[in-house]
C-alpha cells in the first residue's frame, strides 16, 4: 500500500509522471478503503483544504476518523480539530476535550496538540476549566521542538519558568497557534502581567 499511496501523490502533483489528479485521488480513496491509515490522512488533509482534491469537510471529517480507527496518530489531531470546530461533523467539543486530554498525555502528541488543548484552558471550551495558568502552560509546550519537550517531561522539571527559560533559548519550533495564544494571554493580562509589547 505504501508504493501505491506515493503513485498516487505523484500522480497528483505530476512528479515523475503525467499529472492526473483523478488517478491520485482513486488510489487514495481506494487504499483508505482498504484501511489504509496513511491513505486516509492524506486524502482527509486533501479535502479539508481542497488541494488536489475538491474541498469537502465531511469527506475529509470521515477519513481522519477512519485512519483514528486504524490507530493512525497522524489523524488523531484533525479528527480532533474537526469536533473542536465541527468541520464536516456536528461540533462536538466535549467529545473532543476528553480525547484530547488523553491524547497530549501520549509519547505520540506534538506541537499543535498542546496548542489546541491551551485553546480549550483558555476559552472554557469543551467542559474544561478556564485556566491560564494551563493555557500558559500547555503553548508553551507547544512552542518546543519535539526534542527539547520530550528531554523537559523525562527531567520532570515542567514549570512555566522552566519552560519560558528553553523557550527563550534555541529549542523552539514555529507554532502560530501557540505563538498567538500566548500573545493573547500577554495582550490582555491573563496570566503575565500585561505587556502590549511582548503580545
């Protein structure tokens, strides 16, 4: 399957083949019907966006949800997205806080989980309590690259302070949503004191 899922991006993009975007996407849809999870998190990302394939939420809904349910973690975080903000399904926030929550305690989470669930401690989405401090906490783990994050939670050494100190020195990655949650955070004084110029 996975020499077939790369025929079919190149297919799609014309890579080393004649462009036939109609052949790429049959491949694909064929394969994720196989339960193929790489298949299914690719064309998911393809009809979320509508790149290489016409844009269609609950298509792209029901192919992260089919490659979650082959225990694919690369579709654990857009099926997430899609019931935080019901792309292609009803919007199911709750659903998505407790999975979400599991999710970010797993080896498996990376930079946008941990932005995500700082979304959800900042608003109050989702059942969960609003917390700053949380918020602060999980974008900041958000803004590590994976390396300086995983060295971090093994020390056990997971304060703000800690994590405002690496985050400050060369072990970030770039996350705009973690850069603009905290910018948030600091533009309106809740959790750091105001500072319009670090927001």
């Amino acid at each position: 399957k996975a020499a077939s899922n790369i025929l079919a991006k190149h297919s799609l993009y014309g890579e080393a083949c004649a462009a036939d975007v109609e052949k790429g996407i049959e491949i694909l849809e064929r394969n994720a019907a196989e339960g193929n999870a790489v298949a299914c998190c690719t064309l998911g990302e393809y009809y979320l966006n509508g790149k290489a394939a016409p844009l269609d939420k609950n298509k792209a809904f029901n192919c992260f949800k089919a490659g979650k349910e082959c225990d694919d973690y690369a579709c654990y975080l857009p099926y997430l997205k899609c019931l935080t903000f019901g792309w292609g399904t009803e919007q199911m926030r709750e659903l998505a806080f407790e999975q979400l929550s599991d999710f970010v305690a797993s080896p498996c989470a990376r930079s946008d989980a941990f932005s995500l669930i700082g979304r959800f401690y900042e608003e109050g989405w989702g059942g969960a309590e609003v917390n700053y401090e949380k918020a602060c906490y999980y974008y900041l783990l958000g803004l590590l690259n994976d390396y300086a994050r995983d060295e971090i939670t093994r020390d056990g050494d997971c304060k703000i302070e800690t994590l405002l100190k690496c985050c400050n020195e060369d072990s970030t990655e770039e996350n705009p949503e973690s850069e603009n949650g905290l910018g948030r955070l600091y533009e309106q004084g809740l959790y750091f004191p105001k500072d319009e110029k670090k927001a």
